[in-house]
C-alpha cells in the first residue's frame, strides 16, 4: 500500500483508545481534533467551528502559548469543562512540531489524558515515565542536558547550543580538552532528539584502522576484502 494515499485521519484516530489529541498551528489556533477529543469535550469539531478558534477561547488554564512562545514541551494539569458545563481535571502535554531546521511549522499536539480522578491520572503519568526510563536506559544514552549543572554564561550558551543541535539532522563536531565533558554533551543532544528512542551507539574510531572505517560504519558486501565475511555486513 501506498503510505501517501492513507488518509491522515485513519492514523489519528488509530489513537483514539490511547488519549485525546489536538493540533494547532503555530500560533495556538485548532487545526485538528481527534474523535476521543470531541467526545470528550461535547463538542463537534466541524459543526460548532472549532477550526481556526485559538485554543484559549476552549481551555482557558491551557498552556499551549507557553509552550510555543518557549519553543518546547510542557506538561502538567488543566482543568476541562465540557459543552454541557463539566469539569474535568487532566493531564495535557503541548508538544511544539518542528521541521529539519529547528523551526515550528505546525504549532503543536496536545495530547490530553483524563481519568475518573487525578490518582488515575498520575497512575498514568508514573508509568510513562518509568517506560521512557527504562527505554532510555536501553537505548544507551545514559545522560540528559539536566545533568550539564550551571548558571554561568557559557553554561547556558553550551546548553543553548545543544537544544539547536538536537533538533538538526546535521552532523555535529564536539571538541575539548580530556575531562570537559564532550560525551555528556552527545548523550545531551541525543536524549532531546527525535532518536531519542533509538540506540546510541558509541564507537572507538581510534581502534579502527582507516582502510575499514567504511565499511565498519555503512557495511560492505559479502567478499568485499580479505577475510570479510561472505554474509556481507
């Protein structure tokens, strides 16, 4: 099948037992509601012209401006009244999208999780995170920009530039004297990155003789040199 023939809305609503979610544009406006959304809020996201209404004018405690304006992702609890006038109290996480260069281009995702009360809630919240610890763990990165401790001007400056770097595709050249923390700085951009959830692999280039560099890092085809092997890598 075609991934560009899937319409959007079948993958968003994959998600519709998980949470409900929303997207903005940059700048705070609704683009997109999921159906757990209008089910939960009463509202009917065409009928009742939620498209293009800021989210503020809906969750007045939201912190969707903040989290734009602050170009990063923020998370606590909000209190919801729905269309018939119920309060409910949830867990938001604002969520900015950005594209290669760093830059917002579709506001953000909101996911919203409910429960009957705030214990469920940070029931939920608790095993999340200890989810994401545990893949963090095993995907290698063992440091977080948290653990760069600092309030100088060159501390923030490094930790500034680390937040540009994570969010690029580019390759990025850290160097230092021995001791200055280079690797805590890699473990740093990787665990903000987009790869934060895949590997993170180091690899000792001063022990790989240069005639293999190749194909130690992209792989080569079976027989390719002496004593390769005939499986390729």
């Amino acid at each position: 099948m075609d991934h560009k023939n899937l319409d959007s809305n079948i993958i968003f609503n994959v998600f519709n037992d998980m949470c409900c979610f929303v997207i903005t544009d940059e700048i705070g406006r609704y683009l997109y509601a999921n159906r757990a959304w209008t089910q939960t809020m009463g509202i009917d996201f065409e009928d009742d012209n939620i498209h293009g209404r800021f989210v503020n004018e809906i969750i007045k405690d939201t912190k969707i401006g903040q989290a734009l304006k602050e170009d990063r992702t923020i998370s606590g609890y909000s209190t919801i009244t729905t269309c018939g006038g119920k309060e409910k109290r949830a867990f938001s996480i604002y969520n900015p999208i950005h594209d290669l260069s760093g830059k917002i281009i579709a506001g953000a995702i909101i996911a919203i999780i409910t429960g009957e009360n705030e214990n469920d809630v940070d029931k939920l919240i608790g095993e999340l995170n200890f989810y994401k610890q545990e893949l963090s763990k095993l995907s290698g990165a063992k440091y977080h920009i948290d653990n760069i401790i600092g309030a100088s001007a060159a501390i923030k400056r490094l930790q500034e530039e680390i937040r540009r770097a994570s969010k690029s595709n580019s390759t990025v050249l850290i160097f230092g004297e021995t001791g200055s923390g280079k690797e805590l700085v890699a473990h740093s951009i990787h665990a903000l990155s987009s790869r934060r959830n895949k590997s993170f692999i180091k690899v000792n280039c001063a022990n790989i003789p240069h005639e293999l560099m190749e194909s130690e890092f992209f792989g080569y085809e079976g027989g390719a040199f002496t004593s390769a092997d005939k499986r390729g890598k």
